[in-house]
C-alpha cells in the first residue's frame, strides 16, 4: 500500500434519484499523473469532491495518502491540494500577495521567501507585482496552481485545468503538470479533451454512465481498439478513436 497513493472501492453517489456513481472502483500510484476522462456529467467533478472530503460518498470506500475520506478528512486535507475548474485566484490582489497570503495560511514561516521561489518556478516574476485582473488564462491558471502547491502537497487534483484555456495557455499547463510529476509530486487529473490525456497520463480511466469502464496505460488501451487497417501505412488509433470506440460499444449494450 505504500506505493498506493488514492485507493477507491465500489464508489456512490447520487443526487436526490439520480445515480452519478455506481460502484467506482481505481488506484493511483505515487508519483504518477492518473487522468480521469470522460464527458460532461460523467461525474468526474463529483469523485474530485469526494476524494478531497467536500463531499461524502453514499456508498464505498476512498483513501487518500493512506487516509480514509470519511473517517480522517483532516488529514486527507493536509496531504492534498485541489485546484478547480476555475481559477481560485484573487483578482485585486497581485500574483506576489495571492501567493504570499496563501503562505500565511498554511502558517509557513517565510512567506515572502515562498511566493519568490514559486514566481520563479512558475515564471512569474516580470508580472509579480501587477494585479491578476491583467494576467492572461495561462498565467491565471499558473498562478493557481503554484497556490496550490504552497506547502509541498504529496497530491494535487486538477479538475478540468485547461478548460477556456487557449492553445498557448494549454501548453503552459502541460508543462507544469509534467514538472509536478517529475518533481515527485502524484497528480489526479480530469479532463474532457482526450489528446489532454494523450499527452500527460502515466494512466488513464475512463468514466461512463457512472462505472469506470476501461482503465490501464494508453499502450493497454490501444489493445481494446480493432487492429490497425493496412493500407499505404499502418494508422495508429488516437485516445480519442478508442475512446469514442469504448463509450459506444458500452451505449450498444
């Protein structure tokens, strides 16, 4: 279990008579960056808010850092880092002050220390001392995400990170994402955009109609796609050919 960084058996969730998830079941390795597809109301958000404790499950269990939701959401909490589908960032302030109020709250001991070395990881030290309200989406969201990672979380969540992002912001972002994980740190992403997936994922999930329905490296789920047709040259699938191609097989039944 050491290796073990999320653990979920046979997850629940509903919302009043509708079932979102029905029996979810996945691990995540440390160290690893987990991408969770699939479409808009999937329930992605929803395994997102259980798993970081703003939501209690109906049925099932989920671990965090070794930390059951349910019953130790401190410590889940302390172990962790959550950034949304939107930007958590406060527009008035600039990008120093968003990042040096965070420092205070986690009760670090040289805030200022902290917001210098991640403007310069994150390179945002030209636009420090301008208001968020001038940054760009890209800047935006990678500012956010070094708010998040304030205090050296084991595991960060990114839930739809590149949504409304333009190509360049997208890119920007990848970046990061692949410097978090080769820093050490466990990222669990979701996503709609599959070439997303494609490009980051050590493993990918996908969620559909409420059960995960197909999961394993991108390699693993190439085999569930029909062998390649030969032509003039062998056409590899794209995530995105497999996925359509799980998804609505599953809708057939």
């Amino acid at each position: 279990m050491k290796d073990i960084a999320i653990q979920v058996k046979d997850l629940k969730k509903s919302f009043k008579t509708t079932k979102v998830l029905k029996g979810v079941d996945f691990e995540v390795r440390r160290g690893e960056i987990f991408a969770l597809l699939g479409s808009n109301g999937a329930g992605k958000t929803t395994i997102v808010k259980i798993l970081t404790t703003l939501l209690k499950q109906d049925g099932g269990t989920a671990v965090v850092n070794g930390f059951d939701v349910a019953s130790n959401p401190d410590h889940v909490r302390q172990s962790i880092s959550l950034t949304g589908q939107f930007a958590a960032v406060d527009e008035i302030l600039t990008g120093r002050e968003n990042l040096i109020m965070v420092a205070k709250l986690r009760h670090l001991t040289n805030p200022r220390q902290v917001a210098d070395d991640m403007l310069k990881r994150f390179v945002l030290t030209d636009a420090a001392d301008r208001r968020v309200s001038t940054y760009s989406g890209g800047m935006r969201r990678r500012l956010d995400i070094a708010m998040s990672l304030i205090g050296k979380p084991q595991l960060i969540f990114l839930d739809e990170p590149t949504t409304g992002l333009d190509p360049e912001g997208r890119i920007e972002v990848w970046k990061t994402v692949k410097e978090l994980a080769g820093g050490g740190t466990t990222v669990f992403l979701t996503t709609q955009y599959l070439d997303e997936a494609e490009q980051l994922a050590n493993q990918i999930a996908i969620l559909h109609e409420g059960k995960i329905i197909a999961s394993g490296t991108l390699a693993d789920l190439k085999k569930l796609f029909p062998p390649a047709k030969v032509e003039y040259i062998e056409k590899q699938p794209s995530l995105e050919d497999i996925f359509l191609a799980i998804v609505g097989k599953k809708e057939e039944k």
